[in-house]
C-alpha cells in the first residue's frame, strides 16, 4: 500500500501567481506558511503549492497574502539542473487537490477590496 497525503493549514504568503495555458488549463501557485511550534517560540515552514482546473481558479478569485486557507493533496519533487553549476536540484511541492478558505467572510472581502483596480 503506497499514501501520499498532505494536508496542510496556514497563511498564504503572496498572492496567487496564476498561468494560462493555450490548451485552455489554468494552474495557480502559491507560497504556504505553516506555524511549527518550537519550545521558544512558532517558526514557519514554507510550503509551495501548485493548484490546477477550477481550484486554481477559486483560488486566483479568493485567495489573496495573508488569507487563512487549508489543502489536502499529494507530495511531488520538482527537478531540474542548476543553470550556473549543471547541479541536480529538486524541491517538495504540494499538489492541491482540495482547498479551504478559513477566516471570516469579513477577510475574504477585505482582500477582494484591496486587490480591486479602482481602489484609491
């Protein structure tokens, strides 16, 4: 029996850096910090998130920094080699299969506000 399964519960980091493909796809990425406690003090971990079809566009609508959300998806390892060096590198990305917007509905619109063209 083989689980891949992360779930995960933070702050969003930066909005949504979302792309559109010609084939008619849509994928949304996004930075996640997770408070890790510590026996001083809550240390983040950051976690990058790539989301894709209708969850990446909720997400491009409703998801702004600071914005308190949750994901359940699978672990994946982006590989490549270094451009300078020819050095293999990877890095855990989680691919989002849910997505949850927690916080009040007060912080959702205050986001939509603060991204919206015509504020002053």
């Amino acid at each position: 029996m083989n689980i891949n399964v992360v779930t995960l519960v933070g702050r969003v980091g930066s909005d949504p850096d979302m792309k559109y493909f010609e084939s008619g796809s849509v994928k949304c990425r996004l930075t996640l910090a997770v408070n890790r406690k510590t026996r001083n003090s809550d240390e983040p971990d950051w976690f990058e998130l790539e989301l894709w079809g209708k969850t990446a566009e909720i997400a491009g609508s409703y998801v702004r920094k600071g914005k308190q959300i949750g994901v359940k998806g699978a672990l994946k390892f982006d590989s490549w080699n270094d451009r300078n060096t020819g050095v293999p590198r990877s890095k855990p990305v989680v691919v989002v299969e849910q997505l949850e917007l927690l916080g009040s509905r007060r912080d959702t619109e205050t986001a939509m506000m603060d991204s919206s063209p015509n504020n002053f």
